[in-house]
C-alpha cells in the first residue's frame, strides 16, 4: 500500500478520526498546489525564446483565440476560423493523466500541428520577403511573451479539466469484475478485489464506493460510513453522497460529522436551501446559535420573491431566536428586511414583533412609524400657518433673488444643526406636535398597548386618555401583561399618577397578583410620598418572593423611616442557609449586600454585639480559606440569653481544603460585591469596634486571619498596618509572647526608630523571658553603632551579672553622647556593682571611678530628687551608710519633678527613699526612727 497517503493509511487503520483525515487532506492539498505554483513560474523563468518549436496554432493545444490572432500577425497570417473538430477536440480533455495512450496521442498531435505551422511559415517567407524581414526584426521579444502566454494558458487549463475518475483503464475491468462479484452476493471476492484496486490507485474512488456499499448490506455502518467518507472525500463533487452520509452520520448520533459532511454538499451546491436547513437545525442542536443564525441569513437571501410566507416565518424566528440571546440590533436587522421585502405580507404578529424590539432598543420613533405604516394608525398634526404676506411683485422677485444666493448657506447651516441634536431632541420636536391619533377598530389590543407606551417615551400625553381608557375597559385578567407595560413605561417617565391605576388594578387580579406587580406598585406609592401603603406592598414581596434583594432592602428603609427599627432589622434577615452559600456564588453576593446593610442599621441603632455578629459573618465569608489556614473558626455562643458570634482558636485540625488556589479563586468569585479598599475598610472597622468592647483575643485572631489573606498581605502599607493592629491587640490582651513576635519584625525593618523601641522596653520588662538577649546581641552585629541597640545590650549584660560587657556598651553610649546624664549613671553604677564583687582588684580605684562618673551625672542632671536618691542609693550600697543617710534626708526635702503625660505619684520617690533610710535605721537598731519614716511615707 506504498500508494496511499499518510492520512489515509493512518484513517483505514483506525489511529485518527474523521475530522482529523479531512484536516491532514485539506493540509497536503494546500502544500501540493503551493508547490505546482512555484514550478510553474520557474518553467515561466526557463522559458528561451524559440519559434521553430513551440509555436502551437490550433486550439486543442491550449491555445486561446486571442493568442492565435497574436500569433498570425506575427507571422503575418490571416487566421482561419476554428472548425468544429478543432472545438470538439478542444474539449476532449476526459481521460486521466496516468493514461499512457492519452499521453503518446498528445504528443503525436503536437508534432503534426508544429509540422504544419513550419509549412505554413515557410510557404508565407517564399511570398513575402519584405514583411518576414520586417516581421524578424520586432518578434524577438514578442516571441518571448508569446510563448510564456502559451505556457500559462497550457497550465490553466489543465488545472481547469474536469475531476474524472482516476482509475486507470488497465484496473477498470477488475473495478466491473469487482461490482458483478458484488451483484451476485460473492461479497469476499469483491472485498478482495476492491482492496486489490486500492493498493495500486489509492486515489480512485470507486473501490471504496463499493465497499461501502458492501458493508451497509452487511449491517455494518461503521466500516460503510468510514469507507464512504473515503469515497467522497476523493470524489467530492457528489452532493448527493455527502447528503447520504450526513444522514447516515445522524443514525450514529454523530452530529458534528454530519454537520461538516452538509457543509461540503453547500460547497458544491451552495443555493441548496435543503441543505443549508439541515445544517442550521444540525447546529442549533448543538448549541452553536451563530452558525446556526448564519445559516438562516443564506437561506432569506436565497429565498425566492414568490417564497414570501416562507421568507416572513423564518424572519420571525429567527428574530425571536435573536431577542432569546440578547443581540437586539441582528434581530432588528432581521426583522427590518422583512418588513422591506415583504410589506404586503406583514401580518399584526410581526408588527407586534418589530414595535416590541424597537421599543426593547428604545427607539421609540421607529416603533411608532411601524405602527403609522402597516398597522394604519393615523397621527393628527396641526396644520402649519402661513406667514407670508402679500408684497408687490418687484419686492417678491427681490426676495427671492436673496432667497437664491443664502440657500446653499441656509443647508449647510441646517446640516450642523442636524448634527448637533441628538435624536431624541429631534424626536421630541417632530412628534411634540402630533394632536391627536386615530387607531381603527381592527388594530389589536397588542398593537394599542405598544403605540401607547411609544407615546409615553415620546412625551406626547394628549391622545394618551382615550387610548388608555379604552384598554383599561376590558379585564386585567386577560390583557394583564399589557397593563403592567403600559404601568412601566409611565414609571420610567415619571408619571407615577398615571401609573397607579394600572398597577392597582393588576393587584387586585387573580392572574396577575404577582410579586413583580406588587414591587412595582410599591415603588410607585413610595414615589408619590405613601409611606405606609408603600411598606404594605414591599412586605406582600418579600413574603411571595423571599429572596428578592432589593424588596428587601428598600422595605427596610421604609421600615427605619417610620421608626420601626426590628420591623427593619426583621426585614433584612438572612435569606439562605449555610450550604446554598457554599455553593451557589449569587446566592453568597446577594447575602453579603443584605449583611452589609444590616450591619449598617445595627450600628445606627447602637447594637454593638449584633452588629459585630453581622460582622465577623461578613468577613469569614471573605477569610474562609486564609481562616483555615491561621486554624481560626466561627462559634456561636450564648452571652446573657442570647446567642452571638465569636472567633476561637480551633483546637481540633479543621478539615484541609484540597486545592487551596482554586478555593480561594471561587470564594473571590463570591465575594467581589464590594472592593478590596471596601473590605479593608469593613476589616479595620471590625478591629476597632472588637477593642472597643474588650474583646481583645477575638481581635488578634482576626489579625492572624487576614494577614493569611493574600490580598492583604501582598499590600504592603496594608500589611504594617496588620501588624500594628495586631501589636496593640495583643498588648491590650496581656499577650506579651504575641506582642513580642510583632515588635521584633517591626524592630527588624526600623532599626532606628525610638518609639518601637520604647514600646520593646516595656514587653521585655513585663514579658520576664529571657530570649530577647540573644536577638538584641544579633542585631547589634548587624547595626553595631545604633545607639538604642547599645544601651539596651549594656541593660541586659547588667542583669545577667556581665558587668565587664555591660561597661563596654555603657562606655560607647558615653563616647557617643557623653552629655547624656543616664550614661554617665550607668556607668557608675556599674563601677559600683564590680566593686562589690568579691574578689575584685583595685577595688578602690574601682570606688573612685564610680563616683567621678556619679558627680559627673549629679551636675548634668543637678540637685532634684532623682539624683539625690541615686547618689544615696550607690553609698547604701557598697556600705557608707553615713554618707547615704545624708543624700537620702536631702531627697526628702526635695519635691518630685513634674512630667508631662505622666502623673506625680509615678514619679514621686519619697517611699523609696523612706523605705531604704528605714533599712539604715533598723541595722542601727533605732526602730523607732524606722517606723516613723515608714508611717509618715510609706502608708497609704
């Protein structure tokens, strides 16, 4: 089978499908002529320029009459006209190329026609001498053109002959042996044979004809419809056979294959209205609308102008078809050739159909002019007044000379203003004058309701008090649907007195007593200042449509105008359980809207906890999957009777998303009602209140939550913020093990900065861990001349009783701000502390030291009670407690100092000072002394 194609052999043994072989053919054809393209132009470009052997004259050789003329001149002949051999040999082009007898009659054609060409030219040379001189002198180029013309015109139609049966003449009567095999049911046989045929002229199409055939008598359409396929794809001419197959294509449920074999039937026929009909029908099953509506368009245009019933029930549909999907202007387009093609032909269901798509595009003008010409409605307009006066005749041919030379500027003039108004202005004014409008008894109550809701939107009220009484006289109950239009379109103009009647009407009905009725009648009241019966119509909504977002909004809002404050929360209870919100993503979006607005309301109305409820519920919506990441759940509780939300830390492992990625994508799918900067808002909103009422845990796990939010957390102004919500909860809390994660990081990125600083003092004091030596000495590493860094490193190796590492750090504090009086204390108290060590040497000088950097803190801090207390206090220490009795008396007599932010009792050391005087008093053994101090300083 060396002869087939790769796309064939790869189709017969099963490894593609159809579409795929129909693809790869279409492919290797498109590369082939690409091919024969490029070689005929290089044959064009290896053309010499010859006249003794190829100058071809008859016609059966290719050539055109025009270049036979051509030819003759230059040779200086008078061309016979062609004979009907010559044209009956012309047209015998029906055998294939591979067919060698076709072959050697060609080319023993060509030499007897180049024979006679050469005797023709050489008999004319022996009569004309000057001309075949003149004639030798200018063919040399046209010579050329010639023979490349000849080239060209040979290609062409050979490309232009018929596509016959390419089975060569040698396997023909094994192709015949094969179907009378097939006749007398010897069915092997013929299979042989056809398989026989196919390996050695894959390209024919007959062997698989029969085989097909074989096969669908044998039951198995399978193998016949594959092999059918093969056939017309190799002889794809026969509409017929593709319509056969399509049809055989639909029995197996194929409808794709069937769809792509009627469009190579169009291809071959393309006005055939069958079969674009099926193929349209073929692809409206499948749900392809606009191929399906393509089809359609070729059908109208194909359409007879007999065929016009036909024509006006496919323009219908397909309008109708158009309208169902959305595409207003195609179903307009639709139904507007209709109208044009067909007007006798237009029934009052396509003019209902076409005032309903004009006035469902607003374009109310043309609704009317449809109604005006087809439905016989007839607008009344007040005749135009004449002003012209009567002028002798010498003035009148003045003016209208003057009239003359101003029109062409008067038009252009008028285009601008054209231009400038919009068509609504323009609507306006043309139909601002109709006066009256006269309808005949025939029109149908459709066509009414639409010309009286045309009139609405084009403000002309005049006529409209007969036309609606006349509607509103018959029952509601049957024309129900055109009340509730007539009542919209007054509602969209603000004619909410015109609209009341309808609406009321239509609630009072049995068929029409429905909640979309009733929203609209509510509105209406609400409009016209009813508060009351307003709230009455909402609430009849919300109980016959529950889930109505805006019903239940907008009664909420009337319920809080009229002091009805649980009616209204009442009203904006949730509207679906916890599973519907799970799954559905609109569901979720329209309870999110109605939390949001009751959130507000509880807030407005001081409901603090409630409020925060609403909340939490809000934002776990939007935290669901970074909550499960931070291991943080929502629980109900019950606080004082009543049940509230709170946020616990899960002790049991929450279940694990699967997909993380693709829960978040849906939960931001559902929760996209409100903007992130909206959330954020909502979040921060949330914090504040939950610190407001104590709830400080609640409000660090809610931190712990969003900063697992990656919409949060990628922000990075958003994030500190985070960070600093979740540092002042968790101080609140007393949680100085959290506190103390978040002023790290932050200490981390702002080195420099004092008040974090501060704010570490005091966590490291309260917190009593040790582990923040460690991170200080690693920063200062990193950072060795920030001064914070050094001073806090000197504090923790005093503590730690590294007194020799502690005066390294106090010392370059010093160095760097020596006028800084607390170095200076440092300093000498760690003097202090090393001379009091046991074995120390030149404790003395250790002494000595000590005071000179004491003195030195005296005089830059001065006399005051902070100083003098101090002084005592190193004395006390290493044992004169002579010396210190005196510095402490002084301290007494000294008052506080006065800070600004901090009140005098925290600054006050006088029970200090008593307390350690009365230490000195006690070891002296003067209690008396002692307890003196004690109750005039120490007792509260």
């Amino acid at each position: 089978m060396s002869g087939f194609s790769a796309e064939l052999i790869d189709y017969l043994e099963g490894r593609i499908t159809f579409e795929e072989f129909d693809k790869r053919r279409d492919e290797r054809k498109a590369k082939e002529s690409c091919q024969e393209s490029e070689e005929v132009a290089e044959d064009e470009e290896d053309v010499q320029p010859s006249t003794s052997a190829q100058g071809p004259s008859k016609a059966e050789e290719g050539v055109s009459p025009g270049v036979q003329l051509a030819f003759a001149s230059m040779l200086g002949e008078t061309p016979d006209p062609p004979s009907s051999e010559e044209e009956e040999d012309s047209l015998s082009y029906v055998d294939d190329e591979n067919d060698e007898d076709y072959k050697v009659d060609e080319e023993e054609k060509g030499r007897k026609a180049k024979v006679e060409v050469a005797g023709k030219t050489q008999r004319r040379v022996g009569g004309r001498e000057s001309e075949e001189q003149e004639a030798e002198d200018l063919s040399v180029g046209d010579v050329f053109a010639l023979e490349m013309e000849l080239n060209r015109e040979n290609k062409k139609m050979m490309k232009e002959r018929r596509n016959r049966s390419k089975l060569p003449r040698a396997l023909r009567g094994l192709m015949g042996e094969a179907n009378i095999r097939y006749a007398r049911g010897e069915k092997d046989d013929a299979i042989m044979m056809c398989m026989e045929i196919i390996r050695q002229a894959p390209l024919a199409y007959e062997p698989f004809s029969t085989l097909a055939m074989i096969y669908e008598d044998d039951e198995d359409m399978d193998k016949a419809l594959q092999f059918g396929l093969i056939a017309a794809h190799l002889n794809p001419s026969d509409c017929e056979e593709w319509v056969r197959l399509a049809e055989m294509s639909l029995e197996q449920d194929n409808i794709r294959q069937a769809i792509v074999c009627y469009t190579k039937a169009i291809k071959y026929d393309p006005t055939n209205v069958r079969y674009l009909w099926e193929r349209s029908s073929l692809h409206m099953r499948v749900g392809e609308h606009k191929q399906c509506m393509d089809g359609y368009r070729r059908i109208l245009s194909l359409l007879p102008m007999e065929d016009g019933e036909h024509f006006m029930q496919l323009s219908k549909d397909m309008a109708k078809s158009y309208y169902e999907s959305n595409d207003l202007p195609s179903a307009l387009g639709v139904i507007e050739d209709a109208l044009a093609r067909h007007p006798d032909l237009v029934s009052d269901d396509v003019i209902n159909m076409a005032a309903e798509l004009y006035t469902a595009n607003r374009q109310y003008n043309k609704a009317l002019q449809v109604l005006v010409q087809f439905a016989g409605v007839v607008l009344i307009r007040p005749e135009l007044k004449s002003d012209s006066i009567d002028l002798p005749q010498e003035e009148q041919e003045e003016q209208a000379a003057e009239t003359t030379t101003t029109t062409e500027e008067e038009e252009k003039k008028n285009e601008e203003d054209a231009k400038s108004k919009t068509a609504e202005e323009m609507a306006a004014e043309e139909n601002g004058e109709i006066k009256d409008v006269q309808v005949p008894d025939s029109v149908p109550v459709d066509l009414r309701a639409k010309l009286i809701v045309c009139l609405i939107h084009l403000q002309v009220y005049v006529p409209l008090e007969g036309l609606v009484s006349s509607l509103m006289e018959q029952s509601p109950e049957e024309i129900g649907d055109l009340y509730l239009d007539v009542g919209e379109a007054y509602l969209e103009k603000g004619e909410y007195l015109s609209a009341l009647p309808l609406l009321s009407a239509l609630v009072i009905s049995c068929k029409y007593n429905l909640a979309v009725v009733w929203l609209r009648h509510a509105e209406c009241l609400k409009a016209l200042g009813h508060m009351e019966e307003a709230a009455e119509s909402f609430t009849t909504v919300v109980k016959m449509a529950p889930q109505h977002l805006e019903a239940r909004l907008s009664l909420a809002t009337l319920q809080q105008q009229l002091g009805r404050p649980e009616c209204a929360l009442k009203a904006l209870e949730s509207m679906y359980d916890s599973e519907t919100l799970a799954q559905d993503s609109s569901a979720a979006q329209k309870e999110l809207k109605l939390l949001l607005h009751r959130s507000t309301l509880l807030k407005t109305q001081g409901q603090i906890q409630h409020y925060l409820d609403a909340m939490i519920t809000m934002i776990s919506m939007l935290l669901k999957v970074a909550m499960q990441r931070a291991k943080v759940c929502v629980r109900s509780v019950t606080v004082s009777g009543e049940n509230h939300l709170r946020l616990l830390k899960a002790k049991d492992m929450l279940p694990e998303i699967a997909d993380q990625e693709a829960a978040y994508l849906d939960n931001t799918g559902k929760t996209n009602v409100l903007s992130r900067e909206d959330w954020w808002q909502l979040l921060v909103s949330c914090l504040l209140t939950l610190c407001e009422v104590e709830r400080y845990e609640e409000a660090e796990l809610l931190v712990e939550s969003a900063m697992e939010f990656y919409s949060f957390y990628d922000n990075k102004p958003r994030r500190k913020e985070l960070e600093f919500f979740g540092l002042s909860a968790t101080i609140l809390d007393r949680n100085h093990y959290k506190a103390y994660n978040y002023i790290r990081l932050m200490l981390m990125e702002n080195v420099d900065r004092s008040q974090l600083w501060n704010i570490f003092n005091q966590l490291t004091i309260t917190s009593q861990h040790q582990r923040h030596h460690r991170f200080c000495l690693r920063l200062l590493l990193k950072h060795p001349d920030n001064h914070a860094l050094c001073v806090l490193c000197g504090h923790n190796a005093m503590v730690s009783g590294s007194f020799k590492h502690a005066l390294g750090q106090y010392v370059q504090a010093f160095q760097t701000h020596p006028d800084n009086p607390l170095h200076s204390l440092c300093v000498g108290l760690t003097f202090f502390h090393m001379a009091s060590q046991k074995y120390v040497a030149k404790r003395h000088t250790v002494v000595l030291q000590g005071f000179s950097f004491l003195w030195r803190y005296v005089e830059l801090r001065g006399e005051c009670q902070e100083s003098m207390y101090n002084l005592g206090r190193a004395l006390h220490q290493i044992g004169l407690t002579h010396l210190a009795i005196h510095y402490y008396q002084k301290a007494l007599t000294l008052p506080a100092q006065k800070l600004e932010g901090i009140t005098d009792d925290q600054v006050d050391l006088r029970r200090e000072i008593a307390f350690n005087l009365s230490l000195i008093y006690q070891a002296s053994g003067n209690l008396e002394m002692a307890r003196q101090l004690i109750n005039t300083h120490c007792i509260i």
